[in-house]
C-alpha cells in the first residue's frame, strides 16, 4: 500500500477551482442499489466527472476505483485510487449524461 489519505465531508473548500485532469479511464460506479459503467472525462483533488447512459440521482452515494496507469503518474507501476463520494450533479450531455462526483474518501493501492 502506497499510503492513505482521507477527507473530511465536512471540508469547505471549493473543489469546483480545483486544477482539473482530462483523464479519459473506465471505471465502475457503485451506487447502494446497482453498478454503472463510465468514463472518466476529468478528474481534480475533491471530484470527478464521469460520462455515462444512466441517469444517477444527485445525492447519491457511490464508490468507484480508478486504476491510475504508469504513464500518467510516472513511477514503475500503476496504482489504485479506491473512492467514495457521493453524485452533486447529473446532467444530459449529447448521447449520454455528465454525472459530478464530491470525493469524500480516498485511499491508495500500489499494484
């Protein structure tokens, strides 16, 4: 394991400022209730926007793994960011629907 960081829900900065990544990964979005498939379109230190087919309600809680590959991190291996969060924003987007995701928790796996 690489390390652990945690945030707090409570936080109050603005992670809308946040520097944002345009990182285009697959990742799997577990809610209480069902699994959606996704694509990352950008990712910044409190959130994350996927694009996916379904309709997620705002409020939801979910859980998600990104696999984080050697070329974008530049180390021998790739590691795992294992999050949950919660959707604060759903939208329709062309053929599909931008969904926002607040960060509450992660955490780091070296693979």
């Amino acid at each position: 394991m690489l390390g652990t960081k945690t945030m707090s829900a409570g936080h109050q900065f603005d992670f809308r400022n946040s520097v944002r990544f345009p990182l285009h990964l697959q990742v799997t979005l577990k809610t209480p209730t069902a699994e959606y498939r996704a694509r990352t379109t950008d990712i910044s230190a409190g959130g994350i926007l996927f694009h996916t087919d379904i309709d997620i309600d705002v409020g939801s809680p979910v859980e998600f793994t990104i696999e984080m590959p050697v070329e974008v991190l530049d180390t021998s291996r790739p590691v795992q960011v294992i999050c949950a969060g919660r959707v604060v924003r759903c939208s329709e987007e062309g053929a599909g629907r931008s969904v926002a995701v607040v960060i509450d928790e992660y955490h780091f796996e070296r693979l």
